[in-house]
C-alpha cells in the first residue's frame, strides 16, 4: 500500500516497506540527503527531521508512521530562499565545521527557537543532548544560538 | 553507546522484507490483531528499541501492532489514591504529568533525564518495562521503588502484577498480550532517582538508585523502598538496605556508609561502556545522592 508523506510542503507518495526508516526514504527516494544515518540509533541527531513540528531522529521512525505526517527537513527550513534565524547566526558565527552534524543541530535548534524564545544557555545545551558533534565543541554553536535568540 | 564517526549508510540489508505495521486505532482493534499474529507479532510503541534491531543484528517480528494513537493507553489518570498511567504515554508527557506531584520525583526524574529530548518524546512507559534486554531502563527502578502493579490485557480480559512479577515473566509473555496501564499508589514519601551517565546526559546510565522514603515526626526512617537499575540485568530492589535504614535518622553520609557494607550482594555486569566492579563501586555514592535529593524535597 503506497504512503503519504508531506515533505517541506510537497504531497508524495511512497511505496517503502513500512519498516523502513524515514530518513532511507529521504534520502535514496526523494534525494533529500541532508538528514544523515550515522548512528542509526538515536543517539546522534545527524538524521533529525521535524515532525508534525516536534524534532524526531528520521532513522527511528517507520515509514508507517510517518504516513500522513507533516515532515520538514533541513532542505525546508529557509523561505523563499531566505535562511532562517539560526541558520543565518550560524552562518555569521561561523560556526559550522565539517557539517556532519549541521542539519540535525539546525532542525533541533529551529524548534528551541520557536518553543523557548527565552532560552538560555543551559537550555540550549539541554535541547542539544541528542546532537553530538565531533568538530566544535559546541561553544560556537551555542552562542549563535544566543545571538539567534536575540535577533527578533 | 556514543556513536562513532563513520556513517551506517547502508540502509536495507539487515531488514525483513515482509514485516507489517497495523496502526491500531483502538485498544480492541490492536487486541485483536495482537491475538491474530500470535508469536509472529508484537506491540510497536515508541520504537525507540524495536527499531534498533538491526543495529543489534536481531531479526525483525513479522507483524508489528503499532498502539501509539489508542486514546486509552495515552492517557495518565491521577486519582485520590493512585495514578494510572496509559502504557503508551511516553517520558516527555509523564514528566509533564506529574511534575507537581512531589511524592513523584524519582518517576519524573526517571522519565525526564533519560535518554534525550527527541527521545523521551517517542520512548513509552510500557516499552521502557516490557523491554527484557534493556538493563539500563530508568523507569523500571523507578517504579519498583514505587510498587507499582502492571496491568496486562489480552483478548480474553485483563490481570494485574506487581512490577516485581511481571520482571520475571515479562520474556515469556504469551503472544497476544499487551501491558496496558501501570498503576502507582499515592502516599506521603520522599523519593529520588539518581542516575550515573558517563557524560552528563544522553548515555544510558552506568547505575541507578532510585528510592521512596517516608519518615516519622522525628526524622527517623519508617518505610523505605530501594531500588538499583543498570548493575544487574535486571532491576531489583535492596532490601538489606532497606531494613538497614529502617529506625534511623535519615543522613545521606550514614545511608552511603551503609551501602558500601552491603554493595557486594550485586554481581555486576559487565559491558563496552564499563565494567561490572564499576557499576557496583558507585552505588554508595548514588546512595548518598539520592538521599540528599529526597531530604532536600
Ligand atoms: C539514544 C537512546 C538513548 C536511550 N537512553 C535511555 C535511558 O537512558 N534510559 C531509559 O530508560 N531509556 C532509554 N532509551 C529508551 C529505550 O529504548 C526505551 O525507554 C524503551 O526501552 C523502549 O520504549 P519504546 O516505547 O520505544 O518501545 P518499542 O521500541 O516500541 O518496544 C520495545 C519492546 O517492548 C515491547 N512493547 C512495547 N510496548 C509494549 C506494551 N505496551 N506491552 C507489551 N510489550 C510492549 C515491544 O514489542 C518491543 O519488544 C534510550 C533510547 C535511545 C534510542
Ligand atoms: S542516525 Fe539517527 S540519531 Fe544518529
Ligand atoms: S561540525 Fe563536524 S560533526 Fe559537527
């Protein structure tokens, strides 16, 4: 039976083994390959993808699951070719490293934004508990977030 | 495990062609399904486990019962003497649930603190129980400690357990079977959950102490229920400590003392994030920790 999937705002159908992850059918079927399968287990974020709004690692979700489901991926995240707020504080801070980890901290650090618009350090250190990343040490990716933060 | 830096882009090999996925939309219509698959199926909760199978090179089940969207097993009721937990609700809602609840701090704090943010919002309560491989459930001591009772439902109508019992026959489970609410008593204790993480969130923790307490008007010990997860593998409760605890003042330095002579009951086990003598060597001080949590509450 084909699947549903609302992806970035397009309506597509898919015919996956129900089981499949989410983020192989991002990835090998629509060619959205910002979402990665690193771990594959939940513990590294790298594969982070919003859905229905709440952040969700896409390699523990099923395919069945998603089925109706709003999902946006990073590829989704700026409007009108216009990057969103931490995606332009990371731009500026100059963040970004190797970006491995880049489109699962952007997709986690969008939701912070939009549900904790008073946020502090220690909350954003919280919300990053499941994106581990090798390269940054965090500390930068912290403060464009509080410069995200204060940029209204 | 912390994860390493190569990529496992290597999506299909290890899964089963032929699994299923019923999304029940009611506890009759999963029941049911359940019933029909027999040992072929099994419940689908949070999948925070199931979908870690092929990571564990185990083989998927045939047919999954997704019971995520019952309206029943998502819901957490809190009455006058006890609270009744829906056994899909998962950690995020529990910990929002019962964050008021003082006498509750060692299960918000179980629920809160495990794993990470995105997965406390998909991980349930009946998964975290039902899950008989997983030492490290944060829930499982939590509850034990609690004395909660488990209620399991098949087609044919519904038992309660206590958590205690249904540990010991939760891998044999006959097919059909679903944990459907846990039901946790209410009373006047301090309780505490302390975990030990090898960083300071989002690993599975190293070992855990979870305990309710309740005292009389002098501050002397009259009920205590201990209970320590992820040195053994299976949760258990203390019950030397417990009994060696009962009459004296509460004092988070005499409890640790105490269990330093009494830690060499557990065996420990051994795994790639530590040793077995480790998860045994930190209990006094997860002890301590939590005593110090519950007398601050
Ligand atoms: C990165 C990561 C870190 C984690 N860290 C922690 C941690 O620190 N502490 C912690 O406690 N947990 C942790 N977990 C979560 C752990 O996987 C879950 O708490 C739990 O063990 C599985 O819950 P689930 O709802 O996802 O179950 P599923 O994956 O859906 O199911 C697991 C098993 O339980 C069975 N099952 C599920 N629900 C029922 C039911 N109602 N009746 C009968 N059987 C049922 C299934 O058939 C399956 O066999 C972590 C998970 C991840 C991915
Ligand atoms: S690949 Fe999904 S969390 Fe690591
Ligand atoms: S920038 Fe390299 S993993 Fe984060």
């Amino acid at each position: 039976m084909a699947l549903s999937l609302t992806v970035n705002g397009d309506h597509l159908a898919s015919t996956a083994d129900p089981t499949t992850p989410l983020v192989d059918i991002l990835r090998e079927e629509l060619h959205l390959t910002g979402a990665k399968p690193v771990c594959r287990e939940g513990f590294c974020g790298a594969c982070m993808v919003l859905i229905d709004g709440t952040p969700r690692p896409s390699c523990l979700t099923p395919a069945a699951l998603a089925d109706g489901c709003e999902i946006r991926t990073v590829e989704g995240l700026a409007t009108q070719g216009q990057l969103n707020r931490i995606q332009a504080a990371l731009d500026t801070s100059d963040a970004v490293q190797c970006g491995m980890c880049f489109p699962g901290m952007v997709v986690s650090l969008t939701h912070l934004l939009a549900t904790t618009p008073d946020a502090v350090r220690e909350d954003i250190r919280a919300a990053l508990t499941g994106n581990i990343c090798r390269c940054t040490g965090y500390e930068r990716i912290i403060d464009a977030t509080l410069l995200a933060l204060a940029t209204k | 495990m912390i994860p390493g830096p190569q990529m496992r882009n290597a999506p299909v090999e290890t899964r089963n062609a032929t699994t299923s996925i019923h999304v029940a939309p009611s506890l009759a219509s999963a029941l049911d399904a359940l019933a029909e698959y027999g040992a072929a199926g099994a419940a689908f909760a949070g999948g925070t486990w199931i979908m870690r199978s092929p990571v564990r090179h185990e083989p998927l089940r045939a047919h999954y019962v997704a019971i995520g969207r019952i309206p029943e097993l998502g819901s957490i009721r809190i009455g006058p003497n006890a609270v009744e937990i829906g056994a899909a609700v998962t950690h995020a809602a529990l910990a929002a649930a019962l964050s008021d609840l003082p006498e509750f701090n060692v299960l918000v704090a179980a629920a809160a603190r495990s794993a990470n943010p995105a997965i406390r919002e998909m991980a349930t309560i009946g998964g975290n129980l039902a899950t008989s491989d997983f030492a490290a459930a944060d829930c499982v001591p939590a509850l034990l400690c609690l004395d909660a009772e488990v209620e399991i439902s098949s087609r044919d109508g519904c038992e309660r357990m206590k958590l205690e019992r249904f540990l010991e026959i939760r891998s044999t489970l006959a097919p059909g079977r679903l944990v459907t609410q846990i039901i946790v008593p209410r009373g006047e204790h301090k309780t505490a959950h302390a975990r030990l993480p090898l960083r300071k969130a989002g690993d599975y923790p190293v070992a855990i102490v979870s305990l309710s307490i309740s005292v009389d008007g002098t501050g002397r010990v009259r009920t205590a229920r201990i209970a320590v997860g992820s040195v053994e593998p299976v949760a258990r409760r203390w019950e030397r400590l417990d009994a060696a605890l009962i009459g004296r003042p509460l004092d988070p330095a005499h409890a640790a003392r105490v269990a330093a002579e009494l830690a060499g009951e557990f065996a420990g086990r051994d795994s790639v994030d530590a040793p077995a003598w480790y998860r045994v060597s930190v209990l006094p001080g997860l002890v301590r920790r939590a005593v110090a949590a519950a007398l601050g509450a």
